[in-house]
C-alpha cells in the first residue's frame, strides 16, 4: 500500500491513533530521553507530527497543533479513548522531571476525556488522585462530568462528585451542578436522594442572595421525586416557589402536584391545586382531571369525585377509560357499589372497552359493599368479553363470597383459577380459608392450608389465623393449638386476631389452663398492654369474653400462687358502647365466670356498671379457702 494511503487512512482511525499514542508512551518509559525535559517535548512533537491530520486536510490546523506541542503542551488532549489517555498520563507522571502545572494541566485534559467517554467513575477515581497530589480541578469540568452524569442517570457519581467538590477542594458547587445532579437521581429513581438535592439547592440560592429558580426541567424532576416519595408538603413548596420567582406554571406541574397531594391524602390541597389553574391561565387536560378524581378518591370523597368527573365535559374533554377507572375506585374507596355499577354499565355507552382494572374495581366495590351476587356476575361478565381475569380479580370475588357466607362459591372460583392460567398467593389462600372458616368447613380450610407447601406459599399470620378458627369453630382445638405452636417455625408471629382466634378455641374446648398460659406470653401483653394488672387496673375494654375470662383466671391463679401480693385491684370491663348492638357483654360474663369458679367476693362501684372491686380483705379470704380458681 502506498505510504499516503497508509497516512490518510491513520489519519481517520482514532482506534490507529491511539497506538499511537501507546508507542509513544512506551518510548516515554525507556532510554535516557525520558528523563530530559527537551528531549521529551522533542520526542512528543516528533509524534504530534506523525499524528497529526495529513497536509491536505489542512497544513494551517497541523501547524497549530504542532506549535502548541512547542510551547509544552500535553499531549493527552489529542487521546480519543479514555482508557489510551489514563495510560499515558501514568507514563507521564512515572518519567520525567515535569513542572507541577503540565501535570495538572494532564491531570485535568484527563477528567475532561473520562467524562466525554461516559467514564465518570474512572474520573471521580483520577479527582481523588488530583486531591492527594494537591491539585484543583477546573469548575467547568466539574460541570461536564455531572452533565454527563445526567444523562447517563449515574446518580451516584453525581452525588459523589457534589460532595467531593465541597470536601476534598472546598468548593461550592453552583446550583447548575445541583440541577445536573437533581436530574440524574430522578433518572435513577432516587427519590428521597434528589429532594435531599432540592434542599442543597435552596440553600446554595439563598446564600447566594437568590430567590429560588428552577426551570421546567428541575422542577418536573424535583415533583415526579415529591409524588414516588409521597412528599407533598415539599410538592406544595416546590410549587409555591415556582409561582414566586413568576416562572410559567405548566400544566404537567400541576399535575405531578395534584396527584402527590392525593396520594397523601390531602384531597382538600388536591383541588386547591385544580381549581387555581384557572386563575392562572391553564386548562386541565385528561391526566389533571383524573389526578383530581384519584385524589378524591383517597379522601373518601365519592360525591366531589362525581361532580369532577361530570365537570369533564365543560372543559370540551370526554372521559377516557382510565378516567372511568379513577371514578369507579374513588366509588370503591368509599364503598359506594351502586354508584360503582352504575359508571361501569355507562362506560359502553360511551364507546369506551373496559379493561382488566375496569372489571377489578367494580368488583372490589361489590366486595366491599357485601355484594357477593353483584361481585360474581361481573366476574362472569368480564369472562364472557374475553378479559382475562387476575390474580387480584379471582381475589376480590373470593373475598366478596367469603364476606357473604359462600364458601362454597369462593371454593368454586379457587378451583377454577389453574383453568384460567392463573396461580393462587397467599392472598388467594387466606380468603379461601377464612371463607371455610365462616362456613363451618375446618377440613376444606386445612386442606387449603396444607396445599401451600405444594404451591411454594408460606401462610402468613392473616392465613393462619384463619386456619386457627376453623379449627376452633369445629372443637378442633388440640389441631388450632398444633397451627398456633406451629408458627415461629415458618417466620410468622402472631397478632391479635391470632390470639382471640386460639384462645377461643380453648376456652370454647374447656381448655382454660391452656388459654390462661397463652395469655401469659409477653407477645399477648403486647396487643393487650391495659389487660393485666398495672397501678391496681385490670382493663378489659379491648377483650372478647373468652379473652377476659383467660386474663382474669391467669389473675387469680397468681394471686393464689403468691405471685402478687393482695390488693385492692379495679376490673373494668366497659358498659358495652363499643359492643355488638351496644349490648354488654364483659360485665355480666365475668361476673358470671367469677361465681362458677368460686372466686373472691365482687365489690360493685356504684353508679358505674362498667367496673367493679376485688379487695384486698376478699382476696385473702378467697386464698385462705379452700377454692382453686380454675
């Protein structure tokens, strides 16, 4: 090949130039001119001339280069690869007896190269060297590398260099770089990191004598991280300072604030939000109306979420499907079924095809209503249009016929759901369970409950509750007790539900000792802290009658044992407000239990129903006799 062609070609070959660049370093690491200042600019411009671009692109550009190798430039600027430029600033600073500010100089062309590469962690690496050899890096380069960081969504390499600049060189990263880093941990879904940013920011303008600027692209990023985060108080002051240093409210931005407000809670904050929009010259599009309505729907506000959806139409917008969706839940929040049923049966009239979390919140608001009937035809009504049920569907209606007593429903839809391609969680399990439970059908339940192993599901305390119950409610107790023992070794600790289910399965079998004993268990005493004796009060108003009667025969049986000295001790079992009908039901039953046992003699207070007195002088008599409490 001739030896222009062999030129030119080098000369459009960065990866050619880059060996290069490696032969010239290796010639920098051996014989006596790498140790001479001379004869290594001669060496590099010898190698910039064969570098550079042939005379025919341009001899005015070659010749400038050249001369800036004259004057002792480095020659890492003209490395492509970042990988070529790092080696050959390890070259470089091994040999040669090189002025402090040609290494910086080297050091900085080198960052700049890593950050063009997308290499930001290999130029945090050579900042960290910069630091150790005394060197500051340029601002703007700085800048570069968390731009790039930006775009790349390298979050943390972002941060790392905004926390570098302010430890390591003590410099104030300008609130450009803070923005750059915002936007980069928006990117990579840390919320939490780029509101802590946010902060940065804030305080950097107001140092700065600022008020605080954010352009649309920051504040976009800072509330989508408001809305993942379910900050809204940071939302609402994100959007105060917009509206204070007079930048253009966006409508995206309102929408972002809408729905973080909603997601919070704060309804109210939604549609103050909503309803300024007008005052400021925007029009709410489709995903602003169904923010609002999602809001609503969160605070329990079906009748606004209503007149939202109804108001669609004034501003010249016709609801879409994901709009009836958000109506149909805000209706489901608020158990309002009928409303719910209602919606779903307009969505065919309006053209629109209603998807799977169309069918699931209808369903979900028969649930939640008690409408088993109404929740299963809609079952059978989204087979029948060729909607594939979920896991969450086929869940909701085997709530909805365990709400209703249909256990044998519920059984029905469990089987059919390997039919439909579907597997059962632990979700699934329990509603099923607790359905068996309802229905008096303990073996239907346990052979659910067994089949989780062979599914690869773990029972949760919500499953084994259930399961205790059955159990219990069919004088299965010594099977319940087996259930309740049986969970610390799956990783599952009971809660309340849990111990009112095993204690009424005892105490329904006459097995009082053993429920006195499961009452004694310090996790017990932690869903029930008032119901032992604390100041000379036993309160019973969080107990069922076979808890109370648990709590008060573990009582006696430590005052007889000499566990508690005797005292005056106030039992309170409430008047019955909070009962079923408001009929008291502790007052009577304990007394009732005290005389079956042979207990001490009941002081009544008068007046006051909901409490009575065992004393001191009737607990010692009651001892001295010969009576065993239990």
């Amino acid at each position: 090949m001739p030896l222009g062609a062999t030129r030119q070609r080098a000369a459009h070959d960065t990866t050619g130039l880059d060996r290069r660049i490696n032969i010239t370093r290796q010639h920098f690491s051996g014989g006596n001119g790498g140790n001479n200042q001379e004869s290594w600019r001669t060496d590099t411009r010898n190698f910039m001339g064969r570098i550079m671009a042939p005379k025919r692109k341009s001899d005015k550009c070659r010749g400038a280069k050249l001369r800036r190798v004259d004057r002792g430039e480095d020659p890492i600027r003209a490395c492509a690869n970042w990988r070529t430029a790092t080696d050959l600033l390890r070259s470089l600073m091994n040999h040669g007896n090189h002025t402090f500010e040609e290494k910086q100089s080297w050091y900085v062309s080198a960052v700049q190269i890593c950050a063009r590469n997308n290499q930001s962690v290999k130029a945090l690496e050579l900042l960290s060297e910069m630091h150790s050899l005394q060197m500051k890096p340029l601002s703007s380069t700085l800048v570069e590398i968390i731009a790039n960081c930006k775009r790349t969504a390298q979050w943390r390499a972002a941060c790392d260099i905004i926390d570098t600049m302010e430890a390591k060189f003590s410099m104030r990263p300008s609130a450009k770089m803070v923005s750059s880093a915002i936007l980069a941990c928006e990117k990579g879904g840390q919320w939490d990191k780029a509101l802590e940013l946010y902060d940065r920011k804030l305080k950097i303008e107001k140092m700065q004598g600022r008020g605080m600027k954010l352009n649309v692209a920051t504040s976009s990023a800072v509330l989508n991280a408001c809305e993942k985060s379910g900050h809204w108080v940071k939302a609402l002051e994100v959007f105060e300072s917009l509206e204070g240093c007079g930048g253009q409210q966006h409508v995206n931005a309102c929408n972002l604030v809408i729905s973080t407000c909603g997601n919070g809670g704060e309804w109210a904050k939604a549609l103050e939000v909503f309803e300024s929009m007008a005052c400021r010259g925007l029009k709410p599009n489709m995903a602003t109306f169904v923010s609002a309505i999602s809001a609503c729907g969160n605070g329990g506000q079906c009748a606004k979420a209503v007149e939202l959806f109804e108001s669609m139409k004034n501003g010249e917008l016709e609801p879409d499907i994901i709009a009836c969706n958000a109506l149909i839940s805000a209706c489901e929040k608020s158990a309002q079924w009928a409303k719910a049923i209602e919606v779903f049966e307009s969505i065919q009239g309006r053209g629109l095809e209603p998807n799977t979390r169309t069918f699931n919140s209808v369903i979900s608001a028969c649930e939640k209503g008690g409408q088993w009937a109404k929740a299963l035809k809609v079952f059978e009504s989204m087979q029948g249009r060729g909607q594939e049920p979920s896991v969450i569907t086929c869940n909701s209606v085997i709530s909805a016929c365990e709400k209703g007593g249909q256990w044998a429903k519920a059984l029905e839809v469990f089987e059919s759901m390997a039919g439909l391609g579907l597997e059962p969680d632990v979700i699934t399990c329990s509603a099923v369970i607790s359905a068996c439970e309802k229905g008096g059908q303990w073996a239907k339940a346990l052979e659910v409950f067994d089949s989780m192993a062979g599914r690869g599901l773990e029972p949760n305390v919500v499953t084994y509750s259930a399961a205790i119950s059955a159990c219990g409610n069919c004088g299965e107790w010594a099977k319940a007790l087996e259930l309740f023992e049986s969970m610390a070794g799956h990783g599952s600790e009971p809660n309340a539900v849990t111990f009112n289910a095993i204690i009424e399965a005892l105490d329904s079998a006459l097995q009082p000792e053993i429920a006195i004993d499961i009452a004694r268990d310090p996790r017990f005493h932690g869903f029930y802290p008032r119901a032992r004796l604390l100041d000379g009060v036993v309160d019973l108003h969080s107990c069922s009658a076979a808890v109370s009667r648990s709590v008060i025969g573990g009582l006696l049986k430590d005052f007889r044992a000499g566990r508690i000295g005797c005292q005056d001790v106030i039992i309170v079992t409430g008047r019955g407000k909070h009962s079923e009908s408001g009929k008291a039901v502790i007052p009577d039953d304990i007394r009732s239990f005290l005389l079956q046992v042979d207990g001490p003699t009941v002081t009544e207070v008068p007046r006051n129903p909901g409490r009575f007195i065992l004393s001191a002088r009737h607990l010692q008599d009651w001892i001295a006799g010969a009576c065993v409490p239990c």
